[in-house]
C-alpha cells in the first residue's frame, strides 16, 4: 500500500481578456489574413507589435504589414508535445524574422522532423481556414511549393478580446494523514489526527497542528454524532451547486473532535436547525462507499436535547 | 543600512514527494531543522515569508495549508511571494532593514511532479500571444541555447562541459537527484532530446522545499561564529518576449551584477537550469577563472520549484559558515530563458554590509 492516496484533478479555467488597441490591432490582422508589425521609435519593426515604444514610453501607433514570408533565427525541437500546443505530434518551435520586421517572433513551425529546419531557412505563415483573432489563426511552414491560397478579409469590427482556455492536469496527493481519513471513510470510520501538544483532535486531520505546529502523530477514530455549532440556509442558486435549494449547511462539531465539519443538514425542517442541535451521520449504502467524505450522505437530528452551550463556546 | 547574515539554512530535493502539494509533512522537519541549527524557537522568529504557487500544487490557498508548519497561535507576522525562496528573502530582508524585526525564517516549496512543469511555467508567459501555444520551458530555453550556438557565443561542449562538471560534483550532494560525471565526449554522444539540448543540459523535474534564517547584527552573532552576511543584494527583470531581447546576453544579470561588489568572490553557486544559462550568467557576471562555480552540483542536477534560487544562498552561505570560503555570491533566475535574475553577495565579515 503506498502511503497516500492520489487522484487525477483537471483545472480549468478560460481567461476571457481584453486586448487594447495595440494586441487587438495584431489579432484583427490574423483574423483578416495579415501579419501586423509595430514601429517603434529606434526604427524597429516588432511582431507582435508591442504596446508600449521601449524608449519613449509612448503607446505603439504606427502599424506595418509584414511577411508572409520570414527567415529562422532560431529553432527548438518539440519530441515530446504537451497538451494544447500548436501540434500533437513531434515538431519545431522557431523564431523567425518576417520580411519587414526587424525582430524575430515565436510560433511553432510544422515540420515532420528536425531534418527539415535549420537556421536561416525560408518559411512562411500559413493562415487556417477558420479564424477567430487569436495566435492560434496561423503556424510557420517551410516555404516550398505555392502557399495555399488564403482568404484575406476586411472586417469591420476590431478584435477587442480573447479567450484564453487553460487547463491544467494533476495527479493530487492527500496527505498521510488525509490518506488515514479517506481510507477510514472508506470502511464507515471517521477518523482524525491528535497533537500531542495541545491535545486537539482535527477532523479532517492536518499534518501539523495550525496553532503550535507539531506534526500530529496519533490517530484518533471519532464519534458518528456531534452537535451543530453554526449554519446557513442557502437559498440561493449557484455554479456546481448538487443540492436543490433551500437546504441547510451546517458546522457538525463530532463527539470528540475539536474542529467541526461541514455537511448536509436533512431529515428536518430547515426552519428547525439551530445551534446546539445534536446530530448523526446517515451513510449512503455500503456499496457505494469511496475514498470521500461524501460517503456520508448526510447529517439528522437525533433526537437527543441540543447540547449545553458551554460544550461548543471553543469551537465556534 | 543594518548588519543582516544566513545564520540558519535546511532543504529537501527528490524526484517525487509521496505527499501532498502543500508539503506541509515535509515543512515540519525542516524547520525543526532551523530551530535546531539557531536555538531558537518558532516565537524568537520575527517575520516568516513563504514562496510558492497554486498552479504549480493544482489546488487553492496552498500557501495558508502550509502555515500550519508553522504553528500560528499567537498569531505570527507573515508574507508569501509567488515567487522563488531567494525573493522571499528579499522580502524578509527588507523587513528587517525596517527594523521593525530582527529575525526572519523564510521558507518555500513546490511539488513539481504534481503536474506537467514544463507546461504548467507557461503560464507566466504573455498571455495573448505566447501561452495559447504552450511553449514549454525546455523549448524556450532551447531557442536560446541554439541562438547562442549560432552566434559562435557557446558551442555543445561548452555545454556538456557545465554538465559533466555539475555531475560530478553532484555526487557529493546527498540532494541532488541526477548525479554521475563521465566525460564530455560521452555526453556529446547521447542522444538529442530536444535539440539543441539533450537531456543532460536540462535539469530535472524535483520536488522539495527549503528554508532560511535570517538575523540582524547581534543577533546572527549569537547563533554563529562567522554568520554568512549579505552585503549585496540586487534584482533586475528584462523583457519578457522572446524576439525583443539578444536571448545569448542577460542584461538583468549584467546589472545585477553591476550593483554589487563581486571582487574577491570565491565561489558562485548560479540557478542555471539549462546548461548554456551557466555559461550566459558566468559571462555576465565577469567571473574570474578561479571562482568555483556551484560546487553543490548546481540546478542542472536538482531544480525544485519555488526553491533552487534560494537553495543557492544556502549553499554559499553554508561554505562561508565553515569558513571554506570567506566570499560567494549566489543566484536565482525566475522567467523564462533567465528573464528576471537576482544576486545576493555573502561574506564572513560585514565588510560591504553598508
């Protein structure tokens, strides 16, 4: 058994930016089927142009058309593609000077084999047939053969923004201690982890105890029924939400754990929830136990008077 | 300005951590190790400064999970960069010239093997026309190994040259995970990985973290003999695009190093992840031929996130503490292809402190 448990996580999220006129200037010259420098006060031309002149501080305002055609400065072999590049199989990324240009800009070259590239060959930007006003409208390709013709548009309406997809993939470790917790869940056991300084029980367990910082070495098993300490009522809708609102979320301060967790209130009226209240966990069937607290389906009243407030004043 | 020394410094480096990304398991001992190294407790620390990043643990606020190394009641003063450990010292560094405190411990890390870090790094790219192509780092650093190349600036041995030496060297670093010289000629023969670099010239992916202490005046001499004191400390930050800089120069490192005093320098440990980096930076920081370059086997090595820069002052620091030398000078790069570049010059007496 390895020591802890993992999981694959994916985060993602898509960055919706605006441009200003200088970026949004390029990215419309890509949508129309034209590569757009900047002019900078040295006499540079830079791609993609930049917002700002390096000197004069000024704002980028003279814009030229350059390329399609360009020579490599640089080049880097890509053997092993990571997700979302230009291509999923082995190929280049280059540096390449466009005619017209002054300074060399990166894109990914479509090449089949490190044979193909070398520095100072001739290459070109080569358009896709859809595009949208984003980098990813054009690739370098060697410039061999008639290029394939490119339908140049003029819009009217510049590209004020992009939406930038970013998706990130993990294997998630828990914790030793995280890993005992799971790992209990997963036989109907809630465990947590004692400091040894302070006593304190913590439920999830932690690795080192948050108030004095020594690693929490003992494994405590918890009790099933505990008392609310504090809750909400959510009433309103919200992205990923699993329940149907109204329902209660509360603080469940188990018997014997110092730090309360926070579940699902049912088999009460919502407007009966209240501090004190003693509850116990209802688990989902045996069967479809997991490495997740959400093998717990949910807390219910017990039925038990509420807890005396001086047994939870500590742990609000 | 005040008197500030490393008085205290612990790391840990592996090629994977079977634990979580907020290492809070692997925190724990490594500060009990700066308690042990100062006498101190975590109450005699006056500010702490933590540098790490979300998207490198794959989950929120790691940085607040990993203060529970800490212990936080009484509440303790505390700051977090998402930037190496040699910035967090920095910070602290700062901090203590305030002189609102006298001590500082900062700490950083990072489980790199969590995810895809080659990938993951790009998002500190631009992000209009550099991230939606994902160029991972190997290949932005490779544009700039062939520039070099290209220009007669460096050659492939030169480069294996740097990777032979840091193997060896390496094998003398329980930390370092890649480790084994041979000769240059073995290494030109392997394969290419991503040409120009093979794999050799790029350090490994390694999880770990690391800590240091910092102390002012009296206070550092309390704890050691020769304290390690920083009398130099500079940052600089070029463009970030790829196409508007010289990618064979480091105009950042040149003016760092133009900022401090480097004469006499003994040895440099430099955070080259890439073998033609060591090679810029050397350049840049007009290194004598006699100065010993990153004796501890170097990034090339071992290169945990969030950590390798600020591993680097430690590593200086630790020789200055054994008085083996009495001069370093210790770098950290952040950015891609040596974009940001700072210096932090150490010595056993506080000659240049102010």
């Amino acid at each position: 058994m390895t020591r802890t448990l993992s999981a694959p996580v994916t985060v993602a999220f898509d960055y919706t930016r605006s441009t200003g006129p200088v970026v949004g200037r390029f990215l419309t010259g890509l949508r129309d089927g034209v590569v757009v420098g900047g002019r900078t006060s040295a006499g540079e031309v830079v791609v993609p142009p930049l917002e700002f002149d390096p000197v004069t501080h000024e704002p980028t305002t003279e814009f030229v058309e350059v390329g399609p055609g360009g020579t490599v400065t640089s080049w880097v072999w890509v053997p092993e593609p990571v997700k979302d590049q230009p291509f999923d199989r082995p190929f280049a990324f280059a540096l390449v000077t466009l005619d017209g240009a002054t300074r060399p800009f990166l894109h990914a070259l479509d090449v089949s084999s490190p044979d193909e590239v070398s520095t100072g060959m001739r290459v070109r930007v080569r358009f896709a047939e859809e595009r949208v006003g984003a980098i990813t409208d054009i690739v370098f390709e060697p410039e061999i053969g008639e290029p394939a013709a490119t339908t140049t548009l003029q819009t009217v309406d510049p590209v004020t923004g992009v939406i930038v997809p970013v998706s990130l993939d993990y294997l998630y470790a828990a914790s030793p201690e995280e890993s005992a917790f799971y790992r209990g869940l997963n036989e109907g056991r809630i465990v947590g982890q004692r400091c040894p300084t302070c006593q304190k029980v913590y439920v999830p367990p932690r690795s080192a105890c948050p108030s004095d910082g020594t690693p929490t070495a003992e494994e405590v098993e918890v009790s099933q029924t505990g008392t609310i300490t504090t809750f909400c009522i959510v009433n309103v809708p919200f992205l990923g939400q699993k329940i149907t609102p109204p329902y209660v979320s509360a603080y469940v301060l188990l018997d014997g754990a110092d730090i309360a967790v926070l579940h699902l209130i049912l088999g009460v009226d919502a407007a009966e929830v209240r501090m004190g209240m003693r509850v116990k966990a209802v688990w989902k069937p045996e069967a479809e136990w997991t490495y997740s607290l959400e093998n717990i389906d949910h807390f219910e009243p017990t039925g038990d008077p509420d807890a005396d407030y001086d047994t939870y004043r500590h742990h609000l | 300005m005040r008197d500030v020394a490393v008085v205290g410094f612990a790391q840990r480096q592996m090629p994977e951590f079977d634990g979580s990304p907020t290492c809070v398991e692997m925190l724990v001992p490594l500060l009990a190790e700066c308690y042990e190294q100062t006498g101190w407790t975590r109450r005699d620390i006056g500010f702490w400064c933590s540098g790490s990043s979300d998207y490198l643990a794959g989950r929120s606020f790691s940085f607040v999970s990993a203060v529970d190394a800490i212990g936080v009641i009484p509440p303790v003063n505390e700051s977090h960069v998402e930037m190496d450990l040699a910035w967090a010292m920095y910070e602290a560094w700062l901090k203590i010239q305030t002189g609102e405190v006298d001590t500082a411990l900062v700490y950083a890390f990072g489980k790199a093997s969590a995810g895809v870090l080659r990938r993951t790094l790009g998002l500190q790219l631009e992000p209009y026309t550099m991230t939606p192509l994902w160029p991972d780092t190997v290949s932005l650093a490779g544009l700039q190994a062939r520039a070099g190349i290209d220009a007669g600036v460096w050659d492939e041995t030169a480069m294996a040259e740097v990777a032979n030496r840091s193997l060896t060297d390496a094998e003398k670093n329980d930390w370092s995970i890649r480790k084994g010289g041979s000769s240059v000629e073995e290494l030109l023969a392997r394969p290419m990985y991503a040409d120009p670099l093979r794999k050799h010239d790029c350090s490994p992916v390694t999880d770990g973290a690391a800590a240091i202490v910092l102390a002012a005046g009296d206070r550092a001499r309390d704890v050691r003999e020769t304290p390690a004191w920083i009398s130099g400390l500079a940052h600089y930050i070029d463009p970030m695009g790829m196409g508007t800089r010289d990618l064979t120069r480091s105009p950042s490192a040149e003016r760092a190093a133009a900022a401090v005093d480097l004469s006499g320098v003994e040895v440099a440990e430099l955070h080259a992840p890439f073998s033609h980096q060591e090679l810029v930076l050397r350049r840049e920081l007009g290194l004598a031929d006699d100065v010993r370059i990153n004796p501890s086997g170097g990034a090339l090595t071992s290169n945990p996130m969030f950590s390798a820069g600020g591993i680097r002052i430690g590593e200086v620091a630790s020789r200055i503490w054994s008085s083996e030398v009495s001069k370093g000078v210790a770098h950290a790069t952040s950015g891609p292809a040596l974009q940001q570049n700072l210096l932090c010059v150490l010595g056993s007496t506080t000659e240049g402190t102010n």
